[in-house]
C-alpha cells in the first residue's frame, strides 16, 4: 500500500493582464494573482500536483493563511496516510482545521484534494477526467469571456477582444461601484454586440434585496440566462423572494462551500443552480458530490473559478468534462493570467479547453517556474 512521504509547499504569483477587480494593486505595480502550488509524493517517489487559490479580496483565506495552514495543521497530519483514499485524507483535514457555519478553509484544502487526484490517477494508471466521469467524458469545456469593466467603451472593447479570440459566450460583473443603470446597459450592450451569446451576470453578493428585486426582470428583458450571486449567501430570506420571483433563475456561489451546504439550501428553496467551483468547495471529490445532488434535485449546474491558474485549471477541466457540464464555463485564468509553472501549456485554442492528456491531471510542472514565479511571503 502506497503512503504519502512527503508535501512541500510552493508559494508563487502569476502576473495578471489587464483589469480584473480582485487582483487591483498600487499604481505603477504589475497585478499578480498568489497561489500555493502542492506537491505530495509517495513512498515510491511518484508526485501529485495540486494548487490552492486563495484570493483575500473574495474570500477570508489569503495566502499567508493559506500557507501557514497547509504548512503547519494539515500537511503533518496526512503524512503516512493512503493517498489513495481521498475521502479520508478529507476527513483528515477536517478535523485538522474544523469549520464553523461550514467547511474550514475550503480553497486551502482544495489543493491538497487536487494533488491526491493527480497521484491517485499516476498509481492507477487513468487519467483523472475518467476516474470522475461515470460513462463518457467530454473531451473539452467551452470557456465564457468574463467582461469587467468600468467603462462601457472599455466593456465593448473587452468583447471585441474576446470575440476576435474565438470566444462566443460572455459572463459579465456587475454590481457595486458600478450602478444598477449601468449594469443593465453593459448587459444590452454585450447582448448587441454578441446577439447569439449565452449572457451570464454575476453581482459577486453586492445588491441589496431591494436592487436585486427591481433589476431582476430588467436583466431578463437585456437577454440575460441567469443571475449569479445577487446577495451575501447568509441572505435565506432574500434568496427565497428572488427565487420565487421567477423573473430568472438564481444561482448561488459564494455560499457554496461543501455539498451539506447545497442540501440545506435546496431544502430552503433559495436557489436555482450554481455555479460551482472546485477550489471553493474544497477540490475535486466534494464538487462532484454538489453536482450530483443538483442533478438529482433537477437543478442548474454551471461552472467558474477563482480565476484558476494551470494546475487548477487543469484540475477543472477534469471536473466539469467528467460531469458533462453543458453550458459555457467562467474559467477566466487564460484571459488574465501572464505566467505558466507548467512544461506545456493547457491545450485550449479559441474557447475550447481540453482536457489534456496522460495519467492523473495530464500535465508537466516545470520546478524552475516555480522558483522564477516565487513568492516571499511575510508571515
């Protein structure tokens, strides 16, 4: 039986191209997006890759906590364990960093989760999209273009980039500093520009319920599919009257950190979908369990990210192909981040990001990219 050796920790920022407003910085200086990249090797010298994303700006996880989490409560305790047995590894870190309302730390541990996937499908021989997938996997997701602008000159330029870049869908940011006239005039806008898109507005939890309630069949009448995150996700009640308002679906995403939290939701009737993210909901193994309850529940299933660098990326690539995601992806990672610690890039051409080939995730990590993409945290 193979047992985890050893889990070394590689703090790194890619640089961030152009304007995305959770990686804004100081004048002058180059916007970067922080992540700690995991690697577990066993006792037979074989490595899983993984990657943690934490972003102080959405979430309470920030890469020093990120670190000093992985570093000193979770990585010694998985030392020995069976890197095969993913559900206990979990069970591991979960009492290593207990939560409160919900999971502990959810995008720390997902890295942690990403690297047993990798090494798991390494010793087994299969490729990580297939161990997920329950019959035929897609052999590709279709991206989204995220348009975060706070122009709408500089909107419609976004969209003209993205299309001449092969892209046909669009999820737009909307919500404060923006205001609700505006938001509803970038969505016409994008809408006139891209006639055939599908048309995703995502508030990031900024709207009151009173905002919410009146913009909702004004985003419906703009050609909007959906609205995401309207409210903080601790809003029941605010959710339940946008859902019944039935003026669009309602997803959720920040709420959603671990498939407890979905069935409860479900259970209040505060939503329509989500929007999953396997690094928010703690990698891989618990994300494919919230999908299936939206599935048994008839519900929407979409997908984003914390705009995933390579491993993670790659990592959900795997995830959302395995469980036959059928509507474009909000994987932003390719359109903003500048830097790669991968031998090879991601095989994506135009909106279309496959799932790379080979045992576990498919992919090569370059150890000098690490080191020249280095983070010196202060702790």
């Amino acid at each position: 039986m193979a047992r985890i050796a050893s889990i070394e920790l590689f703090p790194v920022a890619y640089p961030v191209r152009g304007y995305f407003k959770f990686f804004e910085t100081k004048a002058g200086e180059t916007p970067t997006r922080p992540s700690i990249v995991v690697k577990i090797t066993d006792d037979a010298g074989r490595v899983g890759w993984g990657e943690s994303v934490p972003a102080h700006t959405w979430s309470y996880e920030n890469v020093e906590s990120c670190y000093a989490t992985l570093k000193h409560y979770i990585a010694p305790k998985l030392i020995g364990h069976d890197p095969l047995d993913i559900e206990g590894a979990h069970a591991v870190m979960n009492k290593a960093v207990p939560g409160a309302f919900s999971v502990g730390m959810p995008i720390t541990k997902a890295g942690v989760d990403i690297a047993l996937h990798d090494l798991a499908g390494k010793i087994a021989g299969k490729r990580v999209v297939e161990m997920l997938a329950s019959g035929p996997a897609a052999p590709a997701v279709t991206l989204s273009w995220t348009v975060n602008a706070p122009s709408l000159k500089e909107a419609e330029a976004s969209v003209v980039e993205g299309r001449q870049r092969g892209y046909r869908n669009f999820n737009l940011k909307v919500g404060p500093p923006q205001t609700p006239e505006y938001d509803i005039e970038l969505c016409r806008r994008v809408r006139q520009l891209a006639p055939d898109c599908f048309l995703w507005p995502d508030a990031n939890c900024g709207y009151d319920l009173e905002t919410a309630t009146q913009l909702l069949p004004k985003f419906a009448d703009a050609g909007c599919a959906v609205l995401e995150s309207p409210l903080p996700p601790n809003f029941i009640s605010g959710y339940q009257s946008l859902r019944r308002q039935r003026a669009l679906p309602i997803l959720m995403d920040e709420g959603i950190c671990s498939p407890r939290d979905l069935e409860e939701f479900i259970r209040l009737e505060m939503l329509d979908g989500v929007a999953m993210k396997h690094a928010r909901t703690g990698g891989l193994l618990p994300s494919q369990r919230c999908i299936q309850l939206l599935r048994d529940h008839g519900l929407i299933f979409m997908a984003s990210g914390l705009t995933d660098p390579d491993i993670s990326l790659a990592a959900a690539l795997a995830l959302f192909a395995a469980m036959g995601l059928d509507r474009p992806a909000a994987l932003n990672g390719p359109q903003y981040l500048a830097a790669s610690v991968l031998k090879r890039g991601l095989p994506i051409q135009a909106d279309q990001a496959r799932v790379p080939d080979g045992p576990g995730l498919g992919i090569e990590v370059d150890e000098a990219q690490l080191s020249a993409l280095k983070l010196r945290l202060t702790l």
